[in-house]
C-alpha cells in the first residue's frame, strides 16, 4: 500500500510539473499571436491593454481549462487498467 502511495504522489508531482510546464506555453504562445494580431491590425488601443483584454478573454476561454485534461486523462487510464486487471 505504501508504495501505491508512493506512486500517487510521485505521479501528481510528474502532473502537476506538466500541468504547470504546458500552461505557461500556452499563454507565452497566445500572448504571441495578441501582439501579432494588434502589429497587423487597426491600432485603436496600446499594445499592452489590447494584450491584457486577450489574455482576460483566453482565462476564460475552453482552451485554458483543457489544459486539465493533464490530471484527468492519466488518472482515468490508470484507473481502467487496474480495474480491468483486477476485476475481468
């Protein structure tokens, strides 16, 4: 049991360093792609606040909460394999 623990804690861990990795990416690219879209548009505002709405909108946006996907996909396989080891 203790090493089942053991495994729990080391995985989250390993989850959470990805988790943490892959969402810092994914804003750094967004933020990209809002500076790139306000240097080939309209100007109608300064560059920081233009970024900073974006960035607002992308906290919201479904994009942002997939990023969960990183805790909840490893932990539903794991799940199916011990089940269907031990239990079929």
């Amino acid at each position: 049991m203790i090493g089942f623990i053991r495994l729990v804690i080391m995985l989250f861990v390993a989850l959470t360093v990805v988790y943490v990795s892959l969402s810092f990416y994914s804003r750094a690219v967004r933020k990209s792609k809002l500076r790139q879209k306000w240097h080939d548009g309209k100007q109608l505002v300064d560059r920081d606040t233009f970024v900073q709405r974006g960035l607002e909108r992308y906290d919201s946006s479904i994009r942002r909460k997939l990023i969960w996907g990183v805790y909840v996909v490893p932990l539903v396989v794991i799940g199916v394999i011990i089940y269907l080891t031990n239990f079929t």
